[in-house]
C-alpha cells in the first residue's frame, strides 16, 4: 500500500499567490498588501479565480508543497520525474538493497495469476546470488530488478506544476498507479489550498468521469479541513479520500 506525507508548504499560500497577482495591478507591493488586514479571504478568493480566468499563472509559483510518496513502483516513477519544474529525490537501488522477506514490488491490480508473483521470487533469488558474487559490484546486481520494484519518492512543486500534473494524470487514460497517487497529491493539496485547486485544467478537466471524482474528492476534504485547521502545528492529520489503497497524510505547518 503506497502512502503520501505532506511534509511541508508555504504558510498562507494562497494569500502568497493571491497578493502577488493584485500587485501587479496595484500602487501598493507585496509586502504591503501581505499585511494589510482590509485585504481579506474573499480578496484572494477574487484574485486567484481571476488569475486562472486570464492565464496569469505565474503567480502560482510563488509557493511550494513537499511530498513523500512511498512504496510506489519504478515504473511509476520514470513517469513522475518528467515533469522537470518540479524536485525529486528518490531512494538509491544502489545503496538499499532489495529483500525478499519484506514487500519489494508492485502488483498491478490486472496481474491476478500466480506466475507473476513466481517471476519476482526468481528475480529475488538471482539478486541475492549476484550479491553474495564478490566480483560483482552492486550497481550491477541491480541491473536485474524490474520497473516494478518499490521505491520512495520526495517531490517538491508549486501550484503551477501542480496543475499541471493533475490535468494530465487526473485523466483516466493515465496509468493506474499514477493516477492513483496524483488523485493522493490533489486531495493533499486541496486541502491546503482550495482555492487554487478548485478545478481541474483540461484534458481531465473536460471529462464527466473526472467531474464526478473531483466532486467527491472535494466534498471529502471540505468535511475534514476544520479539524485538520484546528490542529497544533507539528502535528501528523490522516486525510481520508476512502481509497483502501491509498493512506494520506499532512504534517499542520
């Protein structure tokens, strides 16, 4: 089972983004508006929705969440590391080593005969033979183990990129797992920001299926939001989007 931390996000994130839209139509700086109290939460409910509604998204990027999405496979990985605006780090297969007396692999859910999970014994076996070879270097061991191996992944990103992620992999035509983890970071990120992830951008934006996900999900969050709002800072908030597959997490910063 994968799991997803928010480890960390710029504080008032919103009103970050939104204060750096309304300076550029204002006398006044960021700085200024940042701290003026007349500059309310229906003002940056107005200047976010305006800047989706002109493409003025540069101002998104004036923000960062940090995840750790973990025991998910490589194959999803070699995906997610596309999306160059965003920072990874992953663990090293070079340095952690694979065993077979603890979950290493993915399953996808498709693979429901035995001759899978027999090829990933065989697979095992080969590895640690290799690893007991003193004339074998373990960056080469590794060389057998297939894109379903399990690994970790840190992600940082703004709320640009973000977008951009879930009108991609929000889509149905996503691979499974991916789709399944970028629906865990949506959820996360919704409930820091609301309003910057009030929608989703096409091509998942224009589905009736992902509609009808993106309601419930939001629906979900909504109800959870006050009690992870009134939460001490420091402390660890399990969301829950009823996906028995999925567990999330968000540290109150």
């Amino acid at each position: 089972m994968s799991a997803i931390y928010l480890l960390s996000y710029t504080r008032n994130i919103e009103r970050m983004c939104a204060v750096a839209m309304r300076s550029c139509y204002s006398s006044k700086s960021a700085d200024e508006l940042y701290i003026d109290p007349s500059f309310t939460e229906e003002d940056i409910k107005r200047m976010l929705a305006k800047s989706n509604e002109l493409g003025h998204l540069d101002v998104l990027e004036h923000g960062s969440l940090t995840f750790s999405i973990t025991q998910v496979s490589r194959a999803f990985t070699h995906q997610m590391v596309r999306y160059r605006l965003a920072s990874f780090s992953q663990q090293s297969q070079r340095h952690i080593r694979v065993k077979a007396d603890r979950p290493w692999y993915v399953k996808p859910p498709s693979l429901t005969n035995q001759k899978y999970d027999e090829l990933m014994n065989q697979i095992v076996k080969v590895y640690d033979e290799l690893l007991l070879d003193a004339s074998i270097k373990k960056e080469d061991a590794r060389f057998v183990l297939p894109n379903a191996t399990m690994t970790n992944l840190t992600m940082s990103a703004n709320p640009r990129e973000l977008k951009h992620i879930f009108a991609q992999r929000c889509d149905p035509a996503a691979q499974w797992e991916i789709r399944r983890v970028v629906w865990g970071v949506f959820a996360l990120s919704y409930l820091i920001a609301p309003n910057i992830f009030a929608s989703l951008d096409r091509p998942a934006g224009g589905i009736a299926e992902v509609q009808d996900k993106l309601k419930s999900t939001k629906e979900l969050v909504d109800l959870q939001r006050p009690t992870f709002n009134a939460m001490e800072y420091g402390r660890l908030f399990s969301l829950n989007i009823e996906d028995p597959e999925l567990t999330l997490y968000a540290l109150k910063n």
